[in-house]
C-alpha cells in the first residue's frame, strides 16, 4: 500500500505542470492585457492595434489596452516586449525594423529569436511621389529624366528602411539622385516648396494632395497594388525588391501555441471589422493576415534582404 501511495503521488506531480498549463491557457487572458505600440499615437498600427485590443476586451471580458511606448526608433517598446513572460500578457506591436535592420546594426538589446508572431498584418502604404506634372510616370522615365537633370529626394533618414530600398532601387533602375534630405515629415508642402522632387513617404502624409491632383505616384513600396491607385505599378513590379514596410503581432518566444492562436483568432476578427476596412480604403494600406510558418518565413526573408540592404547602405 505504501508504495502504491507512492507511485500515485509521483504520478500526480508529473500530470500537475501539464494540469496547470491546460487550465492557464484555457483561462487566457486571467488578467489585462498590454499590447506594446513603441510609437507615438496616430499611426496605422497604432490606431488597428488599438482596434485588436477593443476585440479582445469585447470578446473575452478581460481588459485590453495599448500602451506607447516610443524612442529609439521602436528599441524601447521591444525590450519591454523581450523582458515580458512568455505568457501572451504582454503583446508587441512591430514594424519590420524592429525585428531586422535593429538587429543587424547592433542597436537592438534583444537577438533575432527573442520574438515569435502571432501575425503580420498591415503594409504600410509607402510611395515614391512627385509633383503632378513632374515629366516622369514612372521609375524608368525617371531614370531617363534623371540622367540630363538634378533630381532631389526627401526620405526619413537613412536608418528608415524605406530609405535603404528607395536608394537600392534608384541604383538598379540607373536613377541618379543629386542630393538627397532627411525630413521629420514628407508631405504635399515638401514638393510644393520644392524642398525636394520627389519624397518617400506614406500615403496618408499626402491623401490631400493626391485627392487634389496636385501629386502623383511612381510606384508604391507595398505587396499588392494600392486601392486607391491600381494603376500604379509596385516596387516589386518595376524592380524586383519584394521588400516592404510590415507590422504584426509579437509575443516572447515560447509563449504557448494555445495562447498565440487565441490572439491570433481575435486579431483576424478584428481585421474584418468595417473601421479596418475603411481605414484601408481610405489610406491604400494593405490589411491581410500572415501567421505561423508563412510569418516566420516573412520575417526571415527580410532578415536576409535587410542585411543586404544595409550593407549597400554602408558602401
């Protein structure tokens, strides 16, 4: 009988860590939720991350909230992500910087596997434009143009890396740039001004000035054609650089399947929503959904083409 005690009691602490492991994943979220945004407010993966949180707290009952938390060009926000449990309580917000060009240059506390998705779901509606009656349409008209006249381009900065694949792009379609300057906004006063020919910026910094007429686009830095520009040709058409500017989901590795799936699932539900839809159709942003081996696949693409980007960067 003792032994029999025994055995019963070894075999009850073997089966409680799986016990208590099922029943947290069951009761997940068992307390608030922060989904980690490392910018300031007002930006598209700000406002639908806001709009994943609004599902979960509808959805589960629990509360679900975002905080912002900027600097170091997202590096603040990340390491609160990668010091968080890897429980699905905390959430990280990210952009694609976040989890390649960081890295790469050293400025990220945290290594390539710190993170897993959950999903990636937005693409940034990133452009080339110009003024409306710029003598060019295109990439290779202004490549042609380029070689007789000075063209000035206006950017992010040089650690954006919209910026890497504008100049990568420019040196494979043969487009000489004169000069080129970093602005905290790129937007219709940047050309109108004629701060620069032509900006690499998002639509939304320059709806206005599109609606209008008064701009125009060359090409978009995005995996499908803009919504409200089909007719404009992407990077990856005119180039080949399937390159672009993502943002997703994020948790602490070893995070449970379980657990990545229920916020996988919530997340969806909210893409579907007729605010994301609307916000799409007004901005040209790409919303989809991307999880499991396909996202990890995306991340180690541009983990690979980032590399490469940055050490054109550095030529």
């Amino acid at each position: 009988m003792k032994k029999l005690t025994k055995l019963l009691s070894i075999a009850t602490l073997a089966v409680s860590p799986l016990m208590f492991s099922a029943n947290a994943v069951a009761e997940y979220p068992e307390r608030p939720v922060k989904f980690i945004v490392p910018w300031p407010p007002g930006d598209l993966e700000d406002i639908i991350t806001r709009m994943i949180a609004e599902e979960m707290t509808d959805v589960t009952g629990t509360p679900a909230s975002v905080i912002n938390k900027p600097g170091g060009g997202g590096i603040v926000g990340a390491l609160d992500v990668s010091q968080a449990r890897p429980d699905g309580q905390t959430v990280g917000s990210f952009v694609a910087d976040i989890l390649t060009t960081h890295i790469h240059s050293g400025n990220a506390p945290y290594s390539a596997d710190t993170f897993e998705p959950v999903g990636i779901f937005l693409d940034y509606p990133f452009v080339l434009a110009t003024k409306a009656d710029a003598p060019y349409n295109n990439l290779q008209e202004l490549a042609d143009y380029s070689q007789k006249n000075d063209v000035s381009l206006g950017h992010f900065g040089y650690q954006a890396l919209p910026t890497a694949i504008t100049f990568k792009a420019a040196e494979m379609e043969g487009i000489k740039i004169a000069s080129d300057s970093a602005f905290d906004v790129n937007n219709c006063a940047t050309l109108a001004t004629g701060d620069a020919d032509i900006i690499n910026t998002t639509t939304q910094l320059i709806l206005s000035c599109l609606k209008s007429g008064e701009v125009k686009l060359l090409t978009s830095i995005t995996r499908d054609r803009l919504s409200i520009a089909p007719e404009i040709p992407t990077l990856a058409e005119q180039t080949g650089i399937t390159q672009t500017t993502w943002n997703g989901l994020f948790v602490k590795k070893g995070t449970s399947d379980e657990v990545k799936a229920k916020l996988a699932e919530i997340a969806q539900a909210a893409l579907k929503s007729d605010k994301v839809q609307d916000l799409s159709a007004t901005t040209g942003a790409g919303i989809y959904w991307i999880e499991g081996d396909a996202a990890k696949e995306v991340v180690a693409n541009d983990f690979e083409s980032s590399k490469q980007l940055l050490e054109f960067m550095n030529k």
